[in-house]
C-alpha cells in the first residue's frame, strides 16, 4: 500500500527517517531554546495538562504554537520543505503550513493526551483535507507517549468533544481497543488527517518526548481562517459545534 493509500483508507501514514542525525540535531537545539524561554513566545506557550500557565518546571505537557513564527528560520529547515512536498503529493499542490508547534512531555509527566480529532479545534471549512505530521524528536514508545490512531475514525462524524479544564487540551471518547500503536525512532513521523481519532498516554520513564508538528491545509483555506481572525495562537477552545 502507498502512502496515499495508507492515508486514504486508514487516515494515518508512517513516514521513517525523515530527518537525518544532523538536522535532528539542530531542531533540538532550536527547541531547547524555546522551552528554556531563550525565545519567548508569551501566550503561545501553554499547559496541555490544564496546569502551569507556562511556568518552566510547572507543566505537564508542554505546547508551544506556532514556533516559526516567533523563530523563522525553523520554517526554512529541510524538513519543512520536504514535509510539504510529500504533503502536496498526497493532498495536492495547493497545500502549504498553517501552523507548526511543539509539544515536549517532561520525565515522569504521566500525563495522557486525551482522545481527540484535531478538526475540533479548528473553523468549519468548505474544503477539510488537511494533514498533521507529527515528528517524533526522541525514540517514543508507548511508556514515554508514542500516537495510537484508530483506522479509518476519518471516514466517521466529528465525535462530541468537552475541555474538563480551563487551557487542557480536548477530548472525546476513544480507547485503546479500538486502535493501532505506532512507536518510532528518533526522526521519522506519522502523518494523518483532522477527523483521524488519536491519543498518546502520559511519559513514564525518565527521558523526554519531544515532538515537532506541522499542518497543513489548502491555501485559500489558510486565508479563509486568517480573515477570520484564527491564526492558531488564541486561546484552546472548541471551535465546531459538535454532533
């Protein structure tokens, strides 16, 4: 089975080795300077986990929106270029990156994130191709926060979605039964549409998980949201009204 294939009919694609040993390297020294605040991100920068507010030692799963926003140069690293080729080709040629982030879960965090699909934080759009490549910065496993996706949840409605707590992330049913396990080493990435159901339990060992993600979705779609006024660095709240 293709790529496409595997994105059309499951929803999720496995890319491996993506990024090589030295620009691994280099992305993680860019990320070390996010979250040690040697480039500050003010608001963008917030607690999954619903606690914290941003203090360094305090979160639990730490997201960072939008970082070749506030550092530029990361959206000319080579992975970013050929992300978007590999995008264009499964999607077509006018999908280009809304938004990238980060998302780091600390030694012992042991804190799961929810079930959810991405499209519940995003605008009601005409056009709903989009794609997350989610980039996996460290070994992930289970243990540490690996993604489990369900097959084909792409094909489904948008579930019912709730926020338990002010700022954490969202969350719908979903369970571990219903889903397949994708651990990955260091550099390669997993890529699946907004409607895909996924999760990953909280970092039980003593190393981190760090992930780089970037989306995209079809250009007139990113000016759809920009006239908008969503630019995804707003507050986490449910932007569709749920089934």
């Amino acid at each position: 089975m293709t790529l496409s294939e595997s994105f059309a009919v499951h929803g999720y694609a496995v890319l491996h080795a993506i990024v090589d040993a030295e620009e691994l390297a280099s992305l993680l020294a860019v990320y070390e300077d996010f979250l040690q605040q040697r480039i500050p991100v003010g608001s963008a920068r917030s607690d999954l986990g619903g606690t914290g507010k941003g203090e360094p030692g305090q979160e639990r799963i730490t997201q960072i929106m939008r970082p070749s926003h506030f550092f530029p140069p990361l959206a000319t690293t080579p992975c970013y270029a050929r992300i978007r080729q590999i995008v264009q080709e499964i999607l077509g040629p006018d999908m280009e990156l809304d938004f990238d982030m980060l998302i780091d879960k600390g030694p012992y965090t042991q804190t799961p994130t929810p079930w959810h699909q991405d499209e519940a934080y995003w605008l009601e759009m005409p056009d709903k191709r989009s794609v997350s490549c989610w980039i996996a910065l460290d070994d992930v496993f289970p243990e540490n926060g690996c993604l489990w996706f369900v097959p084909a949840s792409h094909l489904g409605p948008l579930r019912s979605h709730l926020q338990l707590l002010p700022g954490a992330a969202l969350q719908c049913a979903g369970d571990e039964a219903e889903a397949i396990v994708i651990p990955l080493p260091a550099g390669s990435c997993t890529l699946h549409h907004g409607r895909t159901l996924h999760y990953s339990r909280g970092n039980t060992t003593p190393s981190r998980r760090r992930a780089l993600i970037l989306n995209y979705r079809p250009e007139a779609m990113i000016t759809l949201e920009r006239e908008r006024g969503f630019d995804h660095l707003g507050e986490r709240t449910l932007r569709l009204e749920n089934p």
